[in-house]
C-alpha cells in the first residue's frame, strides 16, 4: 500500500513539475519618463522575450490601452483588439482565419483622400475598403516604428508631406510595381516613403462582391521633432 502511495506521490509531483516548466512568466515594460506601463506579455523566463502567450500595450502618455492579443511562437495568433484614444475598440481581427471582425467607419482612407487632393468620393463603389488591419493605431504604430529621416533631409531642414499611391493587392499585399510618387519632397523622403511601402505587413483588401486589387492613396509627413 505504501509503495502505492509513493509511487502516486512521485507522478503528482512530475505533473507539477511539468505545469511549473510550462507556466509562462509576465514581462511588464515601463516607460522612463512617464513611468506608465507600456507593454506586458508572457515569455518562457524572464531572460528572454520570445512572446508565447498573453499580449498588451499600452500608450505611454496616459497608461490606456491601445492593443491587446495573444502570441504563439512569436508570432500574433488568434482575436486582437485594438483601441482609439477613448479606450474604445476601433478595430478586432483574427489573426489565425484571416478575417476582420470588427471595425468602426474607416477614417484612414477619407483621411489620405483629403490630403492628397483627391475626391473623398473616390471608394464610393466599394463595399469595403482596403483596410491596414489593427486600424489608425497599429498604422501609427507601424510608421513610427519604421520610418527614418532622411539624413540629407535633416541636414537641409526638408520638411513636409509625400503623396504616394499603390495597389492593394486582392491578397492584401501591396504591390511593389505599383507604387508610385504622386508628390515628393526629395532629399531621400520619397525614397524613404517607396521602402515604407514595401516593410507594410498584408492588409484587408477591397471588396465588392468578393475581394478586389485597389489603387490607394496614402500620405507620408516629414516634420521630425527637434
């Protein structure tokens, strides 16, 4: 009977040990300044920062919210939300079937249409359209994160906006051909704005009555902060 029990006592406490190993650890951010919490996720230890499970951030000014997912290897999967300044959901997709679950009118679009000079009427035939998945905040995310000035434009105090076009492909890719300049600046901004275009992850595309290839309008400021 003891041997029973022994035997019982060491597979509990294999199981335990596997649980423990598998329980991820809650890395949390701070930003230096402000000191509010801007990002937190789960990682295998806290010496790596491969993302294996739960996924926040949060803007550093206020400490609300902005996105919120999972990861698996590292790589986003499953229901993603994300936020507008109000702590509302602008924008809800799944990143494991592909599909756009929520969204809130697009403003993005109008928003480029308007600043390139061109008719906000100009998607009227669409059902859809293309949509930079995560919404103004993943957007706003992206370009911060991706795009340089210019270190000739720095040096000659260039400062303004490039107007570019591309089609979105009915695979929600960009097309690289298909980018082109409708407004530059020089000085390597429109350069700049072509790489940008290309690092842009898969969008939503247009749709009609299926999912459609569309030219898209898009503009790019340069006024970095001193």
């Amino acid at each position: 009977m003891s041997r029973k029990i022994t035997l019982l006592t060491l597979i509990i406490c294999l199981i335990i040990t596997v649980a423990d190993a598998q329980t991820a650890y809650r890395k949390k951010v701070y930003h230096k300044v402000t000191k509010h919490l801007v990002e937190e996720f789960d990682t295998q230890d806290s010496t790596t920062l491969n993302k294996i499970g739960y996924y926040a951030r949060y803007n550093s000014a206020n400490g609300k919210m902005t996105k919120q997912g999972s990861f698996k290897e590292n790589a986003r999967y499953g229901v993603w939300s994300f936020y507008d300044d109000s702590s509302k959901i602008n924008f809800r997709y799944n990143y494991s079937t592909g599909m756009v679950m929520f969204s809130r009118p697009d403003t993005l679009a109008k928003y480029f249409l308007r600043q390139a000079g061109v008719d906000t009427n100009y998607y009227a035939d669409l059902a859809q359209v293309p949509l930079f998945i995560g919404g103004p905040v993943e957007y706003r995310d992206f370009i911060q994160a991706n795009l340089r000035y210019p270190s000739v434009a720095k040096e000659f105090d260039v400062r303004g906006t490039v107007i570019a076009s591309f089609v979105v492909g009915s695979n929600g890719f960009p097309e690289k051909e298909s980018r082109k300049i409708i407004k530059g600046l020089g000085y390597g901004c429109d350069e700049e704005v072509l790489r940008i275009i290309n690092l842009m992850p898969r969008w939503s595309p247009a749709r009609k009555s299926g999912e459609v290839r569309q030219l898209y309008y898009m503009t790019f400021k340069f006024d970095p902060k001193k």
